[in-house]
C-alpha cells in the first residue's frame, strides 16, 4: 500500500513543481514590461557608452589641432601584438634644429586586444580610449587607422625651464 | 437557440447550389473537391506561417525579448520572409543516401498532416468531411507521420538522424495509446465519434465542465501525450537540439526541411483543433446553466471565433509546456507513458465508462 | 598499501558504432570534438578530442614581459578572466615580496566573487539549454548584463578587463562601483527564486540529473577535478579555503561540499555558490577602504629574480596555477597554466560509461568546461 | 615548522633524492630514472598521501629538460614539487607516473606533444593538440617561419 501510496505522492510533487516552473515562465509572459531587449540602430541617439569604454585608441588633439605625442615609441615597445608602428620624421624647430616628431602614429585596430597598456605607459599622456565602438567594415585595411590627425602639430610645452 | 446568423451552411449551400444547377452533378463535385483542396492548401500555408510567428513571439515574451519586429509591422511578414529564403536555398544532395525515400519523406510528414484538416468543424457548417468515424480517422491519419519520420532518419545516412528517428519511433507509438484512451472518454461521455455529434452534444455546456474531474485529467493526459505525438518540448526527443543538432532532418535543407518544419506546427494546431473540439466545446460558444442573458450574448460571437479562439488557447498552453520544461530522456520518456500516464488514462476510462453508465453527468 | 586504482578504460572494438559529436555541436560549448562509441543509446567510452583553438599561449608568455601576459591570460578562462589575471598578478607579487595596498586586494576580492557570478549565472543559462529549457538561457544572460554592466563601468569592457596589473589595479574603480554592487545583490536575490521554480525543484529536471554520473572523491581527486564539480563529491579544493590568497583569510565564508557526486550535487554547488559569492559581495563591500592607492610602486620593468614560482587561486571552475621558471630577465623562461578545465574534461569517459547520450551531454554540461581553457 | 618535519619525512623514503626548501615550497630533485618509485613513495606517503597531483609539466634548459610534478596531499593540504631532470635532450624519455595519478596520462600527453619528452609505459602516449609532424614548439630550438612573427623589442 505504502508503494502506491508513493507513486501518486510522486505526481502531485510532480506536478506541483512543474507549475511552479510554469508560474515563473507565465509570470514573465504576462509582464511585457520586464523586456530587456535594446533595439540598437534605433537607439543609437541615446546610447551612451560609459566614459571609460574601451572602444579603440585615439590620440587627443586639442581645438588647435594639437597633440601631445612626441614619437618617443614607447607605446609602441609595450604593445604585445605589434598594433602600433610609430614613422617619425626629422623637423627643423624655429631655432633651426633638427627634432625628432611624429610623422605617422599607425594603429592596427584589427590586432589591438585592448589591454590600456600603451595608454598607461606613455609619458606625455597622447593616447586616450574613444568610446566609438561601431568598427565594423568589409575591407581590412580600413582597419588600419593612423592616429595623428593630417596637419597636426605637437603641443608645445608651456614655459618649462 | 444558437443563432444561425453565422452559420457558414447557407454559404456553402448556395456555392453547392450554383455549381450543380451551372453544370453537370459529377462536374460540380469535382470542381467542389478542387475549390475545398485549393482552400486549404492557402489555408495550412498560411496557418503554418502564422504559427511560426505565433510561437516565435511567444518565447520571445517568456524569455524577456521581443521576438522577430523588424519586417513588417510588429515582424508579421517575418515568416514569409524565412520562407522565401528557405525556398531559394539548394537543397543538398546527401551522399550515399537512399534517394527516392529521402524525398519522399517530406511529403508522407505534410500528407499525413494535411489530410487530418478534412476532418476538423471550423465552425458550424463548415466541415470538409464530416465522417461518422471522424475521431478514429484523424487518429489514424495523424499517426501516419512518425511513417515519413522514420523514413528521413533512415534514408538520410547520417548517425545523428538514424537515432533521432528511432526515438520518435518508440515515442509516437507509446503515445499513441495515451491519446486514444484519453480521447476515448468522450466518445464515451457522448457516445459518438462523429465529431459534428460530439461537438453539438456539448451545446448544453463543455465536456471539461460537465464531465467533472474526470474530463479534465483525460484533458491533462491529452495534452501530455498529444505534446508528445508532436515531437514538440518538452518531448522533442526526436530533434533533440542539444543532443542530436536536428535528430531526422539533419540533413534536410532547404523546402524539404521547411515541410518538416510546417507539417510540425500544423501537427500541433491538429492536436489543439482535437483537444478544443473534444474538450473545450468546439465552435460552441460558453454557456453557463440558466444565465439566459449570458448565453445569449456568447451567441453573439461567430462560431469561428469560438473555435480558433479555444484552437489557439490549448495551441499557447502547448507552447507554455515547451519554453518551461528540460527535455525528458527516452527511458524517462517511456516511463512516464507506461508507468504513469497509460495506467491513469485506463482508470480513468473504466471511471468515465461508470459515470456514463449511471448519467452522473450533468 | 592496498588501494583501488583508478583508470581511464577505454576499450575499443573495430565493430565500435562511433558518432563525432562537435567540433561544431551546440551542446559542446566551443570547440571540443568528442568521439562517443555508441551502443544504441548507451554510451560505451567516450574520447576527447581538443587542440582546435590551441594558440600557444605558454609560448607567447616567452616572448612577453610580465605586464604584458595579463592580457594573455583573459583569452584563456573567458568566463573567469579576472581570476586568470589575479594569479599572474600574485605570482609576480609574491616572488618580489611586494606588498599590495589593502584596498586592491578588497577590489580584487570583489572582482573574483563578481566574475565568479557571472560565470555561474551563464553556466546556469547553458547548463538548462543543455538539458533542453531554452528560456533558461535568457534568464540567466538578463541577470549576468547587470554584472557585465558593472564591469564595463569600472574598467571599460565586458569580458576580458585586463584590469590587474603586477601590483595592484589599472586604475581606480569608479566612483559608483560599490553603490551598483548592492544595487546588484539586492536585485540578484530576488531573481534566485525563480532559478529555483524553473530548474532546482522541477521534477524532470531531477530526473534528469540525480545519480547522473556519479564521480566518487577518490575519483575527482585521482583525476584531479576541482572547483564546483570537485567538491560535488567531497572533494574540499577550494583553494580560497585551503591555500588562502588576498583577503580570503579574513571573509566569512564557507566552503560549499556535497557528497553525492552526481551531476545534481554539482549543480547544487553552483547553485550555493552564488549566493554564498552575495553574502561574499555584502562582506566586502562594507569593509573595502573607501581612500587609498590603487597601486603598489612597481619599477617600470618587471624582472623577477631567478627561481621558480607556484600561484595557485580559485577560478569559477576550478584551481588555476601559474607556473613561472624565471632567469632573471624581464620575460618569464617559461610560463605554464595549470588549467582548472583541462583536468575537468578528462573524467567526462568515466562518469558517462554506460549512460545515455542525454545523459553525456548533462554531464559535460555540470562540469562546466570552457575550451580555451583546455586548449590554450 | 611543518615543513622542517615533511621534508625529513620525504628524507627518509626518498634517501636517492636531494630534499630542499623551495622559493615557496619543499622541493625533492631526483635522478631520472627514479621518478617512479619516487612518486610512488610521495603517493604513499605515511599520514599524508600525496595523492593530488595538481600540475605536471616540463621546462627546456637548452642543455637538459626538467619535469615538475606539483602534488597535493588532501589530508594536511602541503604542496611538494617532484623534480626530475632529464639529461638526454635528443632522446628524452622519462617513465610514467600515470599508473600512480590518473591525471597524469592527459599532462603527460600535453608534455610529449609540446617537448617531446617520450613516457614509457604510457597507456596512450598521442599528440594531445597539435598535427603529428609540426615538432615540438617549447622547446628553446623550435624554429616555426610561418606562424611565429618575432617582434623586435
């Protein structure tokens, strides 16, 4: 008697704990306010990635078309992919010297992983996240960006001895 | 008392009608069986599509998504959109593979589905073929299915359909046994298997109320097995995603694989069709004992409306079962039919047999 | 000393009814091959085949200074890419004696129970898909998009945050890290509930599990299966607890052990372990310094002095070790990860002899295998 | 200290092997061709079997290999490494310890498929993740043109 005392305790647990999983399921079925879908090219007015997302590496220039990297290259050194080739060129300065100065900073996007290490190692502070994160393209070597806005100059150091 | 206002008979009557007085007898029935054919061959397509889209949004509500919103409005022409990408698609030759039987497969699957339909009353008056036997043949003829099934695992020599196939075997006929028992208790309840009988007997009110508990747990191992009978979640051992990749379509593609895929949804509206017409009254509108006022408003609603109405409620609980549940394995899967549901459905029956015997119903 | 051997037995047959499951297969979670002999549905051995996204990360380590295989490290444990980072971390701390401020080794701990509940919550997730409940998926990827939403906050990615550095943190955390924490367990506790209705208490879903490939203690450790599926039979490994690292020592917490050994002992784990990581979270965050550095002063270039060194810590599937064999230089000699999978995924022929194919896929599906992890 | 205790207890089973505290833990150096019976004698340790063997594997010296075996006892949670070097670089051959700890086949197999240090006994010593002519790429020696770019730094 036991044994068949059994077997139908078994179908009402059973059941019981199949409409409790139904409960939840119905529970959310009859909440459409819970939807957490974003509808992404739609929303792109209002999304706004966090200030310290990693969507690629820019260089800052200022309003005057400014920048601070000077091609010491050791952003370059520290990269661990080789994503970053630094072309430099020799420019005669207002006193007639020859100095060195970033001609090219060149970042391969498609082999950057994005471990902030060239970020955090430059000395004078060009490098910077931007938070575009939108990189898809059909051809590679768009990929390829350099960073150095055409025409840009280095900043110069504000009355330092 | 139910108007006949909506009654789709006087259509029919006059189509009939004009037919034969424009041509000869033999002539105008065969042009009727063409004009019934052509109507539900647009009416399965379009119900498939429909029932894809249907369940697509459904999970997508469960599972805190939208679901398919982008083409058309609210993503109503999605499914025509898969269709006509599933129609461009090659459709694979498989090497090796038993030709004639892997095409032919497809189609046993979407005949055996497509010729339930004949049976089904819409609403009043609109019923292709009302057989004195019409539960028994939607019966049989649904069960022709597991027939294409087997075939397309077997001819599609590949490992992953072969097994997949052999489960939906073994399933389908252990279900089968469920279903008909469960089915039986209304044929018992009102002593028919004519369906338009059955339905008109639960004009005084549905067998799921008056039949007491009784009905409602044959309704419950109806659904269970009829679920089963589906190839659908919780029971979709014969496809088993995560197991199998597609169990016996794996190596379908294109049409083929789309015919699987329909003859799949339109099993599951066969199923909730039975289940409504059976339990839930048919295109019988709600009647509630003496309540004249109520009843007679309930008239008000077309029949149609009453049948797709309780179609599609047994249809979303079907899908509620598949987006909550784990899938069951094969042993757990037979020992539920065998140890649980076929002994609960034969009791039941000889319960049902007894009440019928002493009219204890209302 | 008499002792039962444990064995890998795989014998084979030329009539051997053979399937190959994965390397694309949706319930091998990446791209692990599996050849399973089949006698109709009964499993009768079961091999792993792996090496489909080896990338030679040890070898890479070579050629890498020490701040530079932090970002290795992330791509190996996908899942757990904080703790893969820790470990290197520690190891180059403790072999140079450097002591890390109080305050990284809080966020630290924070960051492990964090990334450790995102892991569970998308084991979760897997693990009910696995076995057939789809919405489960959902549910448990709505949950972890909190967590990740903390972490691309804080450091600016969702996934592989190469965050640690040899002495302590890339940078501070944000400034509304612990506020969004709570917010997070409050929010987490009221969701568990319905883990619990859908999966733990849903009777097919035991059915499915209990007495599921059993592995006995002797098993897990002959084989050496440690974390959550470890210690679902007994096996006490977690190294939080037995080897403590960073602020373990000074946490309440418990070691979460069931004995039965079967694929629903090791979803309990999982399951305790999440919220046994909120108390964790609660408990941190209350005793976190609010001021302090986020870094140790580290010389520009790392060199660790010659010897070998050994750092273990407690991923979301395991023990991590990291082996370092240096010479002195600024780039390791050689670099070895014990991976906590690699020893996870080889008991899968064990627990599934005479099983279902239903029953494989639960089993690879309870011990959480991540394949990169196996690979490297 | 407990170590001080371990390591005499080591000692006195492993008299063949040179016992030593390590950077971090206790070290035992044996010759090669003891490896076996020494961790036989770790496994069977009186009061704690080392009968957790956490990591194994192997570093190319240019000159000699030498295996590791990182092992665990789950009673008294000391850690020892096992070391071994083996002298013969062009055919280096170590006996298994598979037979000892399960865990050790698959390391093992890890081993021989990056170094190429052989096992004997080993029950099925197979590459475990590369192709079987690609040579063995931990070693210091291997030289692969095609997918290794060396950066200049």
């Amino acid at each position: 008697m036991n044994s068949v005392f059994k077997y139908f305790a078994d179908i009402v647990s059973g059941v019981r704990s199949l409409c409790a999983g139904m409960r939840v399921t119905g529970k959310y079925f009859l909440s459409p306010g819970e939807i957490v879908t974003e509808q992404y090219p739609e929303n792109r007015a209002t999304l706004k990635m966090e200030d310290r997302f990693k969507g690629e590496v820019i260089m800052t220039h200022d309003e005057n078309n400014q920048h601070n990297c000077n091609g010491c290259g050791i952003c370059e050194l520290n990269c661990p992919n080789g994503a970053i080739e630094i072309i430099t060129k020799k420019e005669a300065d207002e006193t007639g010297k020859l100095v060195r100065s970033i001609d090219k900073h060149v970042y391969h996007l498609s082999m950057c992983t994005f471990c902030e290490l060239c970020i955090k190692s430059c000395p004078s502070n060009a490098l910077e996240w931007g938070q575009n994160f939108e990189h898809a393209v059909f051809d590679r070597s768009k990929l390829t960006k350099v960073l150095n806005q055409p025409g840009s100059t280095i900043k110069k150091k504000e009355a330092k001895s | 008392m139910i108007l006949d206002i909506y009654s789709f008979s006087t259509l029919t009557g006059a189509i009939d009608k004009g037919l034969n007085s424009a041509m000869a007898p033999w002539l105008a029935t065969l042009l009727e069986f063409v004009i019934v054919g052509v109507v539900f061959l647009i009416f399965y397509a379009l119900l498939g599509l429909f029932l894809v889209y249907l369940e697509r949004k459904v999970c997508a509500v469960i599972q805190n998504r939208i679901g398919p919103n982008r083409v058309g409005k609210w993503g109503l022409l999605q499914t025509i959109a898969d269709l006509i990408k599933l129609l461009m698609k090659e459709l694979i030759p498989i090497k090796n593979a038993d030709g004639f039987l892997f095409n032919l497969a497809p189609f046993i699957v979407i005949i055996a589905s497509f010729m339930a339909i004949a049976a089904l009353p819409f609403a009043k008056g609109l019923q292709a073929m009302d057989f004195n036997i019409g539960i028994f043949y939607v019966m049989a003829v649904s069960s022709l299915g597991v027939i294409g099934i087997l075939l397309a695992g077997w001819s599609s020599n590949s490992k992953y359909s072969l097994i997949g196939a052999m489960r939906s075997g073994a399933q389908i006929i252990s279900y089968e046994l469920s279903v008909g028992l469960s089915l039986l208790s209304i044929v018992i309840l009102s002593g028919s298997m004519q369906l338009s009988t059955i339905v008109q007997s639960q004009a005084d009110g549905w067998w799921i109320f008056k039949g007491h508990i009784l009905a409602f747990i044959s309704f419950v191992i109806f659904l269970i097995a009829s679920t089963a009978e589906t190839n659908r979640g919780p029971f979709d051992l014969a496809e088993a995603e995560s197991e199998l990749t597609a169990g016996f379509h794996t190596e379908y593609s294109g049409i083929k694989f789309a015919f699987f895929f329909l003859a799949e949804y339109m099993n599951m509206f066969i199923v909730a069709a039975i289940g409504a017409t059976l339990f839930l009254g048919g295109w019988m509108p709600l009647h509630i004992g003496h309540w004249q006022e109520f009843n007679n408003i309930m008239d008000y609603i077309p029949s149609v409306v009453w049948f797709f109405g309780k179609t599609f409620f047994v249809i979303y609980l079907i899908m509620w079962f598949k987006w909550t549940f784990p899938r069951l394995r094969i042993d757990q899967l037979l020992n539920l039919e065998w140890k649980y549901l076929l002994p609960l459905s034969l009791i039941n029956t000889v319960l049902i047999a007894f009440i019928a015997l002493m009219g204890w119903y209302f | 000393m008499s002792k039962d051997v444990i064995k890998n037995i795989i014998v084979k047959d030329d009539e051997d009814y053979i399937i190959n499951m994965g390397p694309q297969h949706p319930s091998t979670h990446g791209v692990l091959r599996l050849e399973v002999c089949l006698n109709g549905e009964i499993v009768k051995y079961v091999i792993p085949h792996i090496g489909y996204i080896h990338r030679g990360i040890e070898k890479m380590c070579e050629a890498d200074t020490y701040k530079q295989i932090i970002h290795l490290t992330d791509r190996m444990d996908y899942l757990s890419a904080h703790m893969n980072n820790e470990a290197v971390c520690l190891a180059v701390e403790n072999a140079l004696q450097v002591e890390v401020p109080e305050r990284v080794q809080y966020i630290r701990a924070i960051l492990d129970e964090l990334n450790r509940l995102a892991s569970h919550q998308l084991w979760w997730s897997a693990f009910g898909m696995d076995l057939g409940a789809l919405t489960t998926f959902f549910y448990g990827l709505r949950d972890r998009e909190k967590i990740l939403a903390i972490f691309e906050e804080s450091f600016g990615s969702r996934l592989l945050h190469s965050f640690n550095t040899p002495g302590g943190l890339m940078h501070d955390v944000h400034p509304n890290f612990q506020k969004h924490i709570l917010e997070f367990v409050k929010y987490f506790r009221k969701k568990l509930p319905d883990y619990k209705n859908l999966l733990t208490d849903n009777v097919i879903f035991h059915n499915r599990t209990k007495g599921v490939g059993v592995m006995s203690p002797e098993t897990a450790i002959a084989f050496g299966v440690t974390g959550p599926s470890g210690r679902g039979s007994g096996f006490a490994c977690d190294v939080r607890k037995v080897a403590p690292y960073g602020v373990y020592d000074q946490l309440d917490f418990k070691q979460v052990l069931y004995s039965e050994g079967d694929s629903f002992a090791r979803y309990q784990v999982r399951m305790d372990e999440m919220e046994e990581s909120l108390n964790l979270l609660e408990q941190l965050v209350a005793k976190m310094p609010s001021e302090g550095d986020f870094t140790a002063k580290m010389k520009p270039i790392i060199k660790l002095p010659e010897g070998e060194y050994y750092e273990r810590v407690e991923t979301a599937r395991g023990e991590l070790g990291v082996f370092i064999v240096s010479k002195g230089e600024k780039y390791p000699y050689r670099m070895r990860f014990r991976s906590p999978n690699f020893s996870n995924l080889f008991v899968l022929n064990t627990l599934s002899k005479g099983l279902k194919i239903a029953d494989l896929v639960a089993i690879s599906g309870s011990l959480d295998l991540v394949l990169p992890d196996i690979d490297r | 200290m407990e170590n001080t205790e371990l390591m005499e207890l080591i000692t006195k089973v492993i008299p063949y092997g040179t016992v030593s505290q390590g950077s971090q833990y206790p070290e035992v150096i044996v010759p090669a061709g003891k490896l076996h019976d020494a961790a036989e004698q770790l496994r069977n340790l009186e009061g704690q079997p080392f009968d957790y063997l956490i990591n194994m594997t192997a570093a190319d010296f240019t000159d000699k290999f030498t295996v590791y075996y990182h092992m665990e006892s789950t009673q008294a949670h000391n850690l020892v490494v096992l070391k071994a070097d083996i002298a013969d670089r062009d055919n280096a051959v170590v006996e298994t310890v598979s037979d000892i700890w399960v865990t050790a086949e698959f390391f093992e197999r890890e081993v021989f498929d990056l170094f190429g240090i052989r096992f004997k006994n080993h029950p099925d010593l197979r590459r475990l993740f590369l192709e079987d002519d690609y040579g063995f790429p931990l070693r210091k020696d291997f030289k692969d043109e095609v997918n290794i770019i060396e950066l200049p730094n």
